[in-house]
C-alpha cells in the first residue's frame, strides 16, 4: 500500500493492521516521512492550512513532532503500544493546531471575518452623515 498521500491518520489505521513477527507497525516509507518537518505530523497540520509555517518555532509543538517521531520509529520495535502512542501523540497535534487556529482568529479577527462590523480603524469623514455631524456645523 502507497502511503504516499495518506493522512497520518490514515497510515495509523493501516500500521495497526500489519501484524507479524517481521513486518509490524508502520512502513519504511512512514519511519522516513515521520522524521521530515514537510511530511510528519506537524507538517501535515501545515499542509491542511490549520497553522502557519513558523509553527516550528513554537516549542510545544516541536516537542509533540519529536515525541510523534520516537513513537513511529519504536512501532518496529515495540508494536502496539507504540502505534497507540503515535494515535494519542497526533491526537494532541490536531488538538494544538485547532488551538493555534482559534489564538490567531482572536488576535486577528479581521482575516477570518472581513464583513464591516469587524474591522477596525478610524472611521474616514465621509462615512459620516449629516446626522451625525454635530449641529453647530
């Protein structure tokens, strides 16, 4: 099976089903994939467009693509329990990046939500009508 567009999601599914005393848990393709930035789980939260490339740079995060890495490579090792680890340690990747999101939505609310009641600025003068001008104009 190519995993090559599966979503990590997807490739835990399958390395769940792989079962044998020499070929368990997930595949070359996937221990190669994990240790990549561009293709690990974090990689792919970026891909998805939940969070911006600089997500790097967020310690949390490295340390959950660290841990993510350690449990596919232990899969061959270990098994089960590390699979189960991989689905709780992307579990908590996907749930980060969500995080991240809504933190970005907050602070910038006017890039999620472009109607006129959410922008902010100083309103121009010829937005103002006659009736709200002062009378002693």
């Amino acid at each position: 099976m190519v995993t090559l567009t599966n979503t990590w999601r997807e490739r835990i599914e399958v390395a769940k089903q792989r079962r044998g005393f020499f070929v368990r848990g997930f595949s070359r393709r996937d221990l190669w994939q994990a240790g990549d930035w561009a293709r690990c789980a974090v990689g792919e939260q970026v891909q998805l467009g939940r969070v911006r490339t600089d997500v790097i740079h967020d310690p949390y995060m490295r340390k959950l693509g660290l841990q993510f890495y350690r449990a596919v490579v232990l899969s061959r090792f270990v098994g089960w329990l590390a699979i189960r680890r991989a689905e709780r340690l992307l579990d908590r990747v996907e749930n980060y990046a969500f995080e991240l999101d809504l933190r970005r939505a907050m602070i910038l609310p006017w890039l999620y939500n472009n109607s006129p009641s959410m922008r902010t600025g100083p309103v121009s003068e010829p937005a103002l009508t006659a009736e709200a001008r002062s009378p002693s104009e």
